[in-house]
C-alpha cells in the first residue's frame, strides 16, 4: 500500500507507490501540514483504485515525470482483491468474487448473535426479512454501491409505518444500522472500500421532557384505581422504566438494605437482561416506596415472582395498562395527555428541586454520567444547579465591584433554594436524547 512521505532534505512531501511490481516515488511541492497530507492520501487513495481497476494514466497524474511513458497497468483479475478511493464505486472487478448480501448476512448474524439479547436477535431478524434481504439479497455485497444504498433509503420513507403515515427517522435509522454493519465488516474481509462511507443517520426530532408537578402527582395517586396506586407510586419516585418495573421481581427486593435492584427487565412479554451495564443499580427507597412496596409485599408477595402482576401472576402489559389505566385517569383529572415515561422524568426533576447530590440523581437513574441532568432537566431548577450566574453575582457584590441587586441572592452556597412545593404544576417542556422505550 502506497505511502505519504517527508523528505528531509526537502521538507517537502511525496508519494510512494507500486506500480506493475515497481516502485514509484513522485515529488510534490506541498510542504508538511496536515491539509497537504490529507490531500496526498486522498490522492494516493484515488491512484491505487486506478491502478487496481486498470484505468491508470501515469501521464495524467505526473505530467513530467520520467515514469509518464509507462503504459497504463492491465486490468486485475475479477477475484482480485483491490482497494478504492474515497467515494468511489465497488466496481465489477472489485466485488465479484465476494458473496451474495444474502449468504453473507448469515454468516454475519451466526458470527454476532452470541453477544445480541433475545429482543435483539428478534428485531435483526425482523430487519433483515423485511427490508433488507428484498432490497439486496441476490446482490454481492461487493457491488453493492453507495448510490444504492440512499436509494433504499429514500425508498424507506415511502414505507407505511406502524403509528403514522410513513416511518419515522428513528425507525428508518433502526433498519440502515444492520445495513452499513454488514456492508463494513465484508468491506474488510474481502477487501473493498464500505461503499456506506460518509453516510450520516437521518436527524431525529428530540422527544419532549413534560414532568408532573408535585401537586399533580398528588392528584393523580389519590385518583388512580388502588391496585394501581402503589404501582405509580414506586414510578413516580424510583425513576424506573417501565422495563424495568414491570420486570421487577420480590428476588430483587431488599428490604432491609432498602434497596430495589433493578437487574432484568421485560421487553415484548419476555423477560431479559438490562440493555447496557449501567443500567443494572441499586435504587434507594425513600420512605414513601418502601412503604408503597410492604404494601404490595401483602398482596403479591407468595403469589408471584412478579412485584407487580395480572390477575394470573404474570407481568403487566404495559401496552394494557396505559390504555385502561393510565390515560383514562389523565381525561379524568384533565391533565394534558403524556406517556408512562415521563414519570422517569417526574422523578428526576423532583429529586432535583429537593438538593440531592446530582451524582447520585444519575446512579439512580442508571446514567453514565451526569450529563443528562445538566443539559435536560436543570432548566425546571435553575437555582439549585447554580446554572443561573448567581454564585457570579453573588461573587462580585461581596467584592464590592458592584451594588447588591435589588433581588435577593442566597448568601451560602448550600442555602436552600428550591422545594418539592415550589415545582411548577405543568413545567414547560425541554428536550431530551434518552430514547423512550413506550
């Protein structure tokens, strides 16, 4: 493989590349800055892929090099391993001897479905039967071209989808995924260049953060139906998923630690692991959710493995549950109609508003880091975060470099700033990158 290189003497950058079994070194003028190289490369990129394909003209790349009578290189053979430019099509010659989309998307799932959940596997499968083994499975993966690739995708957004009209960019983003795995990994096993280069996901409109205010939620446990109430209760301040808490098991259920351990969840009926590590915590209970689970403890507890269950024992259909349950009551108080969901959101805000240490708001939740809270849920706290210049402020009148402002600053840093009684009982909405999982 050809290289980029310096030349000391000079400074200056040149290219070094093979040629018919000789090797070519052809001086530039270009001195050594990451543009320079950057252009070389792509360049040395563009030459290869000739030379691969046949079509290589010395001449018209190194007018007045001494190589420049050296004929054009003959045409590889089709099985013929070769490498191509950024952008450029897989050619004949180039993915000929690479297997079709369709044998080679076996291989692919047979290699990688060890380390895929149940629900996953599933929904590969699904992905697969339903868009992309018709869209390109008697294809060899390495003919299958760029243009090709947007022109299925453009096609997926003709598609009915299951909630709207067309899919969503979510939902076309989902099914393109397995697409460019697959695609990257035959690019590097039969060597070609991924024609999903440089091809970015659709952008996807943010989900809207709508939490309840305390006196809503107060509202909505003194109405909720009383096999209901301490299920919303334990969601409301646990923060938990609706996965998560619908696959909450009396194992993971400590009461003298007070803890909850959230460790499986339920997805489509099933039960399954978490979808990521952080995920699997330790959920402190405040005393209002330990009392909410003793109570519970008296109903299920000995009956079902299951905290919270049908009438048969097994899990909750959520999909049930929020139809006959949660939104009815909503039209009943006549609060504004939003998912399950937010009841995450509802715990965040209101662990928030009370001081908790946001490092551990973030465990709680079964966040990475506490990114999340900054950039999502501190605009309904402001104060409390002191993301609103007042430790600035505050700074500059005990200085004496300005008058003190007519309104009133805490004195301390610790001083107590906002309350559960002081959220706002519909906060406006916020954006949020956390995927719902309703």
């Amino acid at each position: 493989m050809g290289k980029v290189r310096l030349r000391k003497g000079t400074g200056t950058l040149y290219v070094d590349f093979s040629l018919q079994g000789r090797r070519c070194r052809e001086q530039t003028r270009h001195p050594d800055t990451p543009t320079h190289r950057k252009y070389l490369e792509a360049l040395l990129e563009r030459i290869e892929y000739e030379i691969a394909r046949g079509t290589f003209e010395y001449a018209r790349h190194f007018p007045g090099s001494e190589m420049a009578a050296v004929p054009a290189a003959p045409s590889p053979s089709p099985v013929a391993p070769a490498v191509a430019y950024a952008g450029a099509p897989a050619g004949p010659a180039i993915g000929a001897a690479s297997p079709t989309f369709a044998e080679f998307a076996r291989t692919w799932v047979s290699e990688n479905q060890i380390s895929w959940r149940r629900t996953h596997r599933r929904t590969i499968a699904d992905i697969l039967s339903g868009h992309l083994l018709p869209a390109f499975g008697e294809t060899r993966v390495g003919q299958i071209t760029k243009p090709d690739i947007l022109a299925f995708r453009a096609s997926l957004a003709n598609v009915p989808g299951r909630k709207s009209e067309t899919l969503s960019a979510k939902r076309i983003n989902a099914i393109m995924g397995p697409l460019r795995q697959i695609l990257n990994e035959a690019a590097d096993r039969y060597a070609f260049l991924t024609p999903y280069r440089n091809i970015k996901p659709l952008r996807i409109p943010k989900s809207d953060v709508e939490p309840f205010g305390l006196d809503e939620v107060r509202a909505i446990l003194a109405n909720v139906r009383a096999d209901y109430r301490n299920y919303y209760t334990v969601r409301f301040f646990t923060g938990m998923r609706t996965g998560e808490i619908d696959g909450l098991k009396w194992k993971y259920v400590d009461f003298e630690r007070r803890e909850i351990l959230v460790r499986e969840t339920i997805v489509a009926g099933e039960d399954d692991t978490t979808k990521t590590e952080e995920s699997q915590r330790e959920i402190q209970m405040s005393a209002i959710v330990f009392a909410a689970l003793q109570e519970q403890a008296k109903l299920t507890r000995g009956v079902s493995d299951y905290v919270f269950c049908n009438k048969e024992g097994g899990a909750l259909d959520h999909n049930n549950v929020t139809k006959r349950v949660w939104y009815p009551l909503l039209r009943q108080l006549n609060l504004k109609r939003r998912r399950p969901y937010q009841t995450r959101h509802t715990a965040a805000t209101l662990w928030l508003a009370s001081g908790e240490n946001p490092q551990w708001i973030a465990r709680q939740l079964g966040h990475v880091s506490t990114e999340m809270l900054f950039k999502v849920y501190a605009r309904f706290v402001p104060n409390l975060t002191r993301q609103d210049g007042s430790a600035f402020e505050r700074l500059l009148v005990d200085t004496g470099t300005v008058a003190a402002s007519p309104v009133a600053v805490p004195t301390t840093p610790d001083a107590p700033v906002a309350s559960l009684a002081t959220i706002p009982a519909s906060p406006c909405a916020e954006s949020v990158t956390e995927s719902d999982h309703e």
